[in-house]
C-alpha cells in the first residue's frame, strides 16, 4: 500500500450539530515531511464534542475529527527521520519543531510550525489528503483526525512511543491526560503544601487531580456541579467534594466556600469546564497576592471572561494552559515511563470501550456521569 491511496473506514463530520457518517473514505498517501497512521485506538475528548457542535470559531466542515488517538507507521513521505514503517505512536495536536520561534524560546510548548494550517484543517502545504467516495475533499482537524482508520499528519506532529506500552490506554495521553497532569505539573508547577481546586472532573481535571497529588499537594479541591464526579475524584487524590448546587449554605458563592475552606484561598486553581462563569469564580478563589489560576477549559464563539481588574491587581494570576505546557515529542516518553511505573493513572480512565461504528454512541456516553473516557477500537 505504501505510496498508493487508501480506502478504509472514517466518521466523516459533514455539518455541524449532526451525527458523523460512518463511511468508506480515500486517504492519500504522506507527502514530503509527513507520516500517514494506521490508527489502532481514539477516545472522545470534549472538545471534538465542541467542535461537533458548531461553537469551535475554528471548526470548519466536512472534516474528520478526533485528536485523542495512537496508531502504528504505515508510510512517510520523503524527508522523515523521526518515525519510521512500523514504529508505534501518538498523534500530537501540539506538533514540536525545535527550530521555531516558539520553540526556541523555552518558555511554551506551543509551536508555530504548522499551527496557522492546522487551523485551517489543511496539510502545510495547503491541501488535504483525505477526500469521500465522491472525490469531494475533507478537512483535518488539529493536526490529527484520528476517527479514521488512516490519517495523514505532519512529521512534527508524531511521536514514536516504547512498544510496549497498550496502544488503547496511551491514546489517552493524546489529549485529556497528558493536558491535565501537564497543568498540574508544568503550568502551575504546583510544589509540596499547596491548595490546590479543581473545577471540572472529567479526564482533565480528575488529571489534574493526580498531578496535583504526585506534587504533595496538601489541599485538592474537586468542584463538580454532578455527585457521580465524587467518588473519582476521591480515587484520584482528591481530599474534598464540593458541588455548587448543593453544598452551599443560603446565599454563599462558591467563592466564599473555598475562601472559607483554605483560610484566604488557594495557591492554585483550574478551570476545566470551559464555563466562563466558572473561570472568574476560579480566579477570585485564588490566594490574595500570589494564587494562580489556569484556564484549561475551551469556551464558545463569542464568549469572554471577565472579573474585577483589582483582583489581578491584588497578585492573583490568570494563565492558560494548552497540552498542558507538554512538549509532545521531548517529553511524551517520559509520560510514558510514569504510567508504566504506576505513577500516572491512565487505564483508570477508559470507562467505556466501543467497536469504531459507535462512534456516535461514544459522543453521547460524554454527557453521562459515568463516563470520563470512551475508547474506540478502530
Ligand atoms: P468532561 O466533559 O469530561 O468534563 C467536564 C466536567 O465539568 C464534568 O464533570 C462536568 O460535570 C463539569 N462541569 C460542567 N459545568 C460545571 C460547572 N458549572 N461547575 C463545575 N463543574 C462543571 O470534559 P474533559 O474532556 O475533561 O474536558 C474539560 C474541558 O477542557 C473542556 O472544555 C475541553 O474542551 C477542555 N480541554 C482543553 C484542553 C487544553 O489543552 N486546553 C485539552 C483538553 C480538553
Ligand atoms: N479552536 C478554538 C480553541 C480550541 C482550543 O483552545 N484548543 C486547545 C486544545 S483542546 C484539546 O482538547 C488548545 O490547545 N489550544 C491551543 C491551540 O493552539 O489550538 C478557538 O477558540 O478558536
Ligand atoms: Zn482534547
């Protein structure tokens, strides 16, 4: 097959606010300085979900989602030295070049070798290499496309990973993982005796949760509007449950609780619910002077945050945080070797597992309380 189109199976993402259609694609094969996967394993990550939803500013269609995905080498184009045929990887949606301006600088993970193209759903040179059973081309999507049997993504935008790690449960270190405990560990940086809150206990936050715990913290507060969120939230490392909608007394704010509950507030908070609303009271929860609070949540069209600017004149700090500060080919091994050690929880994540044509039911199982991570089997 090497150097000849593929015909396989993908959930095409034709408009959005519909369901993706589950039909026979052509993938064609890695130009110059890009690699084409046999993706073995994807999850549903929210912000396929967002996308889906017509509220991504950049969400363009037909495309194929999913950024949430391993796989195995089937060809690269002329020019590839980072992976070869065979090798197993993770498709990254944060690529690293080395060489860039971004790069360079030591102070992001952001790149800024392929992002504008990325955006735009195309190859760097412009193009797609996916097209439907009717000739019409699809666009990519971050860099990955993953809810394909084959994709095609930039060499920077890869990395080969030990074999020996189950490609299902690394998927996850695609996205939702590696984006919390990358917060907790590189954003924040959070040190041995810091409060620590939490807002949002999906798989980024309750990764969060773990990185904040492996740092000592001594306070990790999961806020969750939704009680099945508890009890994971104690297995992860959480050391208290607040639910907004119930724990409150009359007319307290969330904001005062968590004041209340860390004598003058936390040295770090994190927004993963992508609510607005939620960001400004994870802000004003912070410790007057020095708290630091880190939007990794991913909010609509049009939506702004906001709060008083005293807050920040007082020494609070709002940072954001993407990949979780994560270098994907430098630092993705060393990920790798913490959950093969047991120090980073992965496997606990995959609540649910589906066959590749499901793909739709794996987007609904994301509304549900018992759901953190849908694993596709492609
Ligand atoms: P998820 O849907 O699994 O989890 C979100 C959690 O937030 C749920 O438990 C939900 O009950 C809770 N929640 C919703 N509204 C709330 C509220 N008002 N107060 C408290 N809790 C509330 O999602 P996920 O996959 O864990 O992703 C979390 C967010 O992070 C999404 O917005 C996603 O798009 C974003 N994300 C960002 C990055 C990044 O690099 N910045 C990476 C991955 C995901
Ligand atoms: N396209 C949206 C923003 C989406 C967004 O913020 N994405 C996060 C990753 S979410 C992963 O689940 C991110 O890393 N952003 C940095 C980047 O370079 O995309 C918009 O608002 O336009
Ligand atoms: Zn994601």
């Amino acid at each position: 097959t090497q150097g000849k189109p593929i015909t396989c199976t993908a959930a095409v993402a034709y408009a959005a606010g519909k369901p993706l259609t589950v039909e026979q694609i052509v993938v064609d094969p890695p130009k110059a300085h890009e690699v084409r996967i046999k993706i073995e394993y994807t999850a549903v990550c929210h912000t396929d979900a967002y996308t889906l939803s017509g509220i991504d500013p950049e969400g363009a269609f037909p495309s194929i989602l999913g950024h949430e995905g391993s796989g195995i080498v089937e060809s690269v184009g002329e020019g590839v030295t980072n992976v070869k045929v065979g090798d197993h990887v993770i498709a990254l949606y944060t690529a690293e070049c080395g060489k860039c301006k971004f790069c360079k600088s030591g102070k992001t993970n952001l790149c800024g070798s392929v992002r504008a193209t990325q955006g735009k759903g195309v190859m760097p040179d412009g193009t797609s290499r996916f097209h439907n059973q009717k000739g019409e081309p699809l666009l990519h999507f971050m860099g990955c496309s993953t809810f394909s049997q084959y994709t095609v993504v930039a060499d920077v935008s890869v990395v080969a990973v030990d074999p020996k790690a189950p490609l299902d449960s690394i998927s996850l270190l695609g996205c939702g993982v590696t984006t919390g405990y990358g917060a907790a560990i590189k954003t924040a940086n959070v040190q041995k005796g810091d409060t620590v809150a939490v807002f949002g206990a999906g798989t980024v936050g309750l990764s969060v949760v773990q990185g904040a715990k492996s740092r000592g913290a001594s306070k990790i507060i999961v806020v969750d509007i939704n009680n099945d969120k508890k009890q994971w939230s104690f297995d992860f490392g959480a050391t208290d449950f607040v639910n907004p909608k119930e724990d409150l007394k009359e007319g307290e704010t969330i904001v005062q609780k968590l004041i209340e509950m860390t004598d003058g507030g936390l040295e770090y908070t994190f927004d993963c619910t992508g609510n607005v609303k939620v960001m400004r009271d994870a802000l004003e929860a912070c410790h007057k002077g020095w708290g630091e609070s880190i939007i990794i949540g991913v909010a609509g069209a049009g939506e702004e945050i906001s709060t008083r600017p005293f807050q920040l004149v007082t020494g609070r700090v709002w940072k954001g945080s993407a990949f979780g500060g994560i270098k994907g080919r430098s630092e993705m091994g060393g990920l790798i070797e913490d959950y093969q050690n047991g120090k980073l929880k992965v496997d606990e994540f995959i609540t649910h597992r589906r066959p590749f044509t499901e793909i739709n039911d794996a987007f609904e199982d994301l509304h549900h309380g018992d759901c953190l991570r849908t694993v596709l089997d492609l």
